[in-house]
C-alpha cells in the first residue's frame, strides 16, 4: 500500500535545510539558529537539530518532529555557545529515526567535529564498505555519517586538510555545514547541486541553503557559496578555498519549481519571479479558451497569478488548503483516500460552479493526487477542468537528494501526455518543456535537470532506486 503521506502529497520532496551561525562573542545562538530552521521548515519536516560549541565543547539535541515542537525553552537554555549549526531533514537514505537525524556529532581524539548535510552521496556504499573493513563503527543508516567518519580519520593532518582530503573522496551532491576546532566551515558540491548562500549580521556570519532563513536572523546577503568552494569562518573572517576543479554548475532546477520558499533568492535569481515567469510561458506554449485560472495550493499560486496574467483570464482561489493537518495519519482503505485529499484541500464550490478552469501545479509526479482533485473540481461544478503544470514529465529518478519513486511509479516515465491526461480525468494537459524551465529561470547551461531529461551531471548507480544507499 502506498504510504499515506504519499497519498496526501504527490510531490517531490526535499532532503533537508541547513543553518550554520559564527558568533562566538555571543553567549549562546541557538535559538536564532531555531528561528533560521522555522524559515527552512518546508525544506523537511521529519527531524530537526542543533548543534553548538563553546570552550565547555560541543552540545547538541535532535529529536524527531517539526522545529517547533522539538525545541522548547528549557532545550535551547541548555545548547550555550557562539559557534553552531542546525538540520532539518526530511529522510531519502536511511529510515525516519532520532538516530538519523542531524547534526551529527562525531568524537574523536582531537575533540568533536558537527556536521550537517543537505544532499546525497553516490558512492557512500563503497567508501562505508572500506571503513568498515578499517574498523570504524558506524552509529546510523544515512550517508552523511560517511562524511563525518572520513573527516574525524584524518583530522590529525589538520581540520582544513582533513575536510579537504575527505571532500575529494566523496562524490554526489553536497552542501555541507560543519563546526570543528572553534570554525564553522560550509562546503558546496562541485556541481553546486545544493545552494548554499553565505551572509552577515551584526553577530557575524551565517550560513543556510535559502535567503529566506538569513531573512529572519536578521542576516544580509553577501553572497552564494561557489560550487567546489569551501569557506572556513572564524576570527580572521571568511577564508575561501577552492578544494575543487570547477566542473559545469547543475544546480538542481527543482529548487526554482517546488523546494525553495518563494521569497528566497537563489543563485541571484528570485524564487517567486522564476515561477510566474514559468506560468506566463505556460500560458504561451498551452493557451486554452477558459473563465477561471485557479493554482492547487500553495505550490502552484505564482505559476498560476503569471498564467492568468499573460492569458488574460481571470486569476481566482478555486481551492483551500488546510495547513494544519499533520504527516502522520492512519492508514486508509480505498474509501478513506479519497477523504485524505479531501481533508487537505476543499474546493470554493461557488468560484468554480459553471466554469472552465485552468488548474496550475507545479509538478505531476505518480499522478493520484491530481487525478482526486481534478474529480473534486468537476463535482463541485466545473465544466472543464484544463491543467497546466510549470515543469516538464518527471521522467527519471533523482540519486542527489530528492525523494523521488521508481521510475515504474512515475507517471512521465509510463505514460504519453495524453494518456497521463486521460488517466487523471482532465479536458486538456500541458507541460512546461526544458527550454521553457530554463528560460523561466533563467540560468541556460548552469541546470540539472536530470529528473527530466535522464541527462545526469555524474554517473549513477546502476539501481534503478531512490533508496540506493540504504538498500546495500
């Protein structure tokens, strides 16, 4: 049986958020680091933690939960320090445990080393494999231990090359945060897959994967972490090394269509700018005769406000969305399914009764979810029911960091346009194509995106599975 968060939400999801602070004049930034985590809330909602240092050394809580459940004020009271980092996650290798969850804390002779990981490595079964022969005890299931092992193994070179050596043996997409030897340090794949985004505040300095997060702390931007650069913040200021060749940048185009927050900028470009810019080519490429243009909320609101404005037709609310229900819930029969979608979107049956609609999301991924609303909408009252979707047939599996199903599940993959069309019971269905994303975006050849096009930046495992790390 589907899981029933699937049922609730056929979206694609990110991996994680990560926050790093440096203020080491302050007594303690654990709760700003909470406040930067809220902002990236929507980036995992599975676990949450933080991790800080000060001359007593490191200290640090996770637990299962969204942020502000898992931090209570007697918690943050008790993570004091200037120098530390913090994770939201949501699980895409190794299952939905507190012993999972991030930061991870790793001990060694020369002190502690915290570290938290937004991302997914490709070849963490190979080098998990060869530590183990070496002797090391691994504590969890997820890749991002590989990481923290192989810089705690060479730490007697020194925390810079230590880092450094054990970035050059790991491979896949990374955006990394780690506080060692009184630094905090942020390290970014060589295809800057993951964003990192590097800003200062009258404490210091600050870290996070979105703009938004840096928003709330009060933190001005200065400006993206290079993909293959590594910075390393402490007294001196920022140092930047360049542990890397530069390889072609393939930032993950997903961020621009689902995952960033839409206030966020990335890359200099606006997150909320990218998706109307995506709905107007929308509009362009997949015109339809209409009398209303509604988005399936929240994700597709942008693409549908730019749709509407350069089709002429009317923008309105066709659906509400309850922003409180959970992802926990029991485990439905066939009946219940159709009740869960219901439970977390209601249609305004008086905006659609008697109308054509534009229905506008961002993506279709397994296609259950659309073709439940697609049918609420038509019993409701609508005449026709047109979607459009701001990105193009998710075709193929993610290996960087994105929870994405079996290519067998995926409804790009399996089906014609017309046929996906046919099997969520719409009028019509038309798709955003690559050129028109990357247009929207605005960043030709600085993309990846191989969820699309198959077209992956690095090679991949062989296993046709999002799972393929914890699957060894």
């Amino acid at each position: 049986m589907m899981p029933t968060h699937e049922i609730l939400d056929d979206h694609l999801h990110e991996e994680c958020g990560v926050i790093g602070m440096y203020a080491p004049e302050q007594e303690s930034i654990a709760q700003m680091l909470c406040f930067g985590l809220v902002a990236l809330q929507h980036r995992g909602q599975e676990s949450a933690g933080i991790a800080v240092q000060s001359d007593a050394g490191m200290k640090y809580y996770k637990e299962m939960g969204l942020v502000q459940e898992v931090f209570s004020d007697s918690v943050i009271e008790k993570l004091y320090g200037g120098i530390g980092i913090g994770h939201v996650r949501y699980s895409t290798t190794g299952e939905s445990y507190v012993s999972n969850a991030q930061p991870l804390v790793v001990h060694h002779k020369g002190g502690s080393i915290a570290l938290a990981h937004n991302g997914n490595l490709v070849n963490a079964m190979e080098i998990r494999d060869e530590l183990e022969d070496q002797g090391t005890i691994f504590q969890t299931s997820i890749d991002s231990e590989v990481i923290a092992n192989l810089i705690a193994r060479n730490f007697k070179m020194g925390y810079k090359e230590a880092v450094i050596q054990s970035l050059r043996l790991i491979q896949g997409s990374f955006a990394l945060v780690v506080v060692c030897d009184k630094k905090l340090i942020g390290v970014r794949d060589p295809y800057g897959l993951r964003p990192l985004i590097l800003g200062e505040n009258e404490e210091g300095y600050v870290l996070a994967s979105e703009s938004c997060a840096l928003d709330v702390v009060g933190a001005k931007v200065i400006r993206d972490i290079e993909p293959g650069e590594m910075v390393v913040i402490d007294e001196n200021g920022v140092e930047s090394i360049m542990y890397s060749e530069a390889c072609t940048k393939a930032l993950c185009s997903f961020e621009y269509v689902y995952f960033a927050r839409p206030d966020s900028d990335i890359e200099g470009r606006n997150v909320y700018s990218a998706r109307h810019k995506a709905g107007q080519i929308l509009a362009e490429d997949h015109p339809v005769e209409a009398d209303l243009v509604v988005a399936v909320p929240d994700s597709g609101t942008a693409a549908a406000i730019g749709y509407a404005e350069k089709s002429g037709i009317p923008f309105g609310i066709g659906m509400i969305k309850n922003k409180y229900m959970g992802r926990t819930f029991i485990q439905p029969d066939q009946k219940a399914r159709e009740l869960a979608v219901r439970l977390k979107l209601n249609v305004l049956k008086d905006n659609v009764r008697g109308k054509r609609l534009v229905l506008v999301d961002d993506s279709i991924v397994r296609g259950t979810t659309m073709s439940r609303i697609v049918a609420m909408l038509k019993d409701a009252g609508a005449t026709e029911v047109h979607v459009r979707v701001s990105s193009p047939p998710v075709k193929h599996s993610c290996y960087f960091g994105i929870d994405t199903p079996t290519r067998k599940q995926l409804a790009g993959a399996e089906k014609t346009v017309n046929e996906i069309c046919e099997m969520i019971g719409a009028d019509s269905l038309g798709y955003i194509d690559i050129p028109g994303l990357i247009e929207s975006i605005g960043k030709p050849g600085e993309l990846c995106s191989a969820c699309f096009s198959g077209r992956y930046p690095m090679a991949v495992p062989k296993i046709d599975s999002k799972f393929v790390f914890e699957k060894r």
